[in-house]
C-alpha cells in the first residue's frame, strides 16, 4: 500500500526508472514514442491501442478536448528514468495513467527491441506534495531534472523536459489551466525559469551532478 494514497485533486510527484537503472530510451523514436504515449493515454475513455487512437483521431481530424486523467504540472524524460509533477482528475486517474502508459510502452518497447520482461523498476513512486515549501523545491527539480544528472553527450538527445513548453507558451503535454496557475505564481516565464535556474544551481552546489546509475535522493 502507497504512504500517500492518490487523491482527486491532489498533487503528486510521480517517477520510475529502468528495471537495474538499465536505459527506457534506446533511440529519439522511442523517446517520441514515449511522449506520444503521455499524450495519447491521458483521457478517461479507454483506448485499445495507441495505433486505433491515431485512426480515431484520423477519422475525427484530430478536433477533441476529451476529459484528461491527470493535469500535467511540469516532467523530465532522461534515458533512464521519468518525473511527473500532476494533479489526480478522476478517482483513479493516476494509477490508471501509468498502468496504460507503462504498460504500452513496455509493450511497444520490448517488441522493438526484441526482449522480454519488465522495462521499469516496480510501480511507479509517488509523493504527495502538500505543502508551498516543497512545491517550490519539486517544481523546479523536475522540471529541469537532466540539469542534476551527469548525462552523457551521446545520450543528450534521449532528453525531453517541459522547459521548451513553458518558454515558448505552446503547451502540448501540460495543462493550460495548470500553467497559467504556475507562471501567475511567479510573475512569468521570465521568472519561473529564474527561480528553476536557481534551485537546479543550489541542487548542483549541493551534492554535484548524479550520474543516472546512482541514487538520486530527492530535494
């Protein structure tokens, strides 16, 4: 049973990793893959695959808002391993979330690379973030997560965070509701990614950059 039970309305901060720390990205197809894969599997109606979903979409030119189980706050995507921050939508929404999406990409993962097996470590982790102080801390670290770590140049490609989404306004995985609530608390763009800069800094100062096959204690 999970410390913090999953709660509608409630914000959580989700990850995982690799089964033994090993790579879930082997290439930029899979990482895309992957991102697909959040967008595709975040609505409360049940979708048999994520190729039925794109002739759905197809089919109705693309034109839907359907009811989301989860409202993506911020995420880092490294090689190895995920961060969410998100708020619960629907009761069950998140482990709904995650059973569609870490079970699809394991699906898809392990018959393009021929093997077999569990891909990620266990259940997806998840902390309950109830309070301002640990938002301030949390927001930033996931949001700028490869920022901590030791990446390797020829992995630097198999990165996607939500940095790209909150500098340039165009929010595809993220909530629109749940970034205007964020940039309002900082006064912008401009400052948000300022106070992240400064906390992935003082993160850094702190204990260095983690390799991803080491420990990473949270902030």
């Amino acid at each position: 049973m999970r410390e913090d039970p999953l709660i509608t309305g409630l914000y959580y901060h989700i990850y995982n990793r690799g089964v033994d720390k090993r790579d879930i990205f082997m290439n930029k197809a899979d990482l895309d893959r992957f991102a697909l894969s959040v967008k595709e599997f975040n609505i409360v109606k049940p979708i048999g695959s994520i190729k039925e979903r794109m002739i759905e979409l197809k089919e109705s030119s693309g034109v839907q808002h359907p009811k989301p189980l989860v409202s993506i706050v911020c995420y880092c995507f490294n090689p190895n391993h995920f961060h969410f921050i998100l708020k619960q939508e629907v009761d069950g929404g998140i482990s709904e979330f995650f059973k569609r999406l870490l079970g699809g990409y394991t699906n898809y993962f392990n018959l393009i690379h021929k093997r077999n097996g569990a891909l990620f470590q266990g259940r997806f982790k998840s902390k309950l973030i109830n309070d301002d102080a640990y938002f301030l801390k949390i927001r930033p670290y996931t949001h700028l997560n490869y920022l901590v770590h030791d990446i390797p140049k020829e992995k630097a490609h198999l990165v996607l965070s939500s940095e790209k989404e909150y500098d340039t306004n165009n929010f595809t995985f993220i909530s629109g509701k749940e970034a205007k609530d964020v940039l309002d608390f900082y006064g912008g763009n401009e400052n948000f990614k300022k106070e992240c800069l400064n906390t992935i800094s003082f993160i850094r100062d702190e204990r260095g950059l983690t390799s991803l096959l080491e420990d990473d204690p949270l902030p």
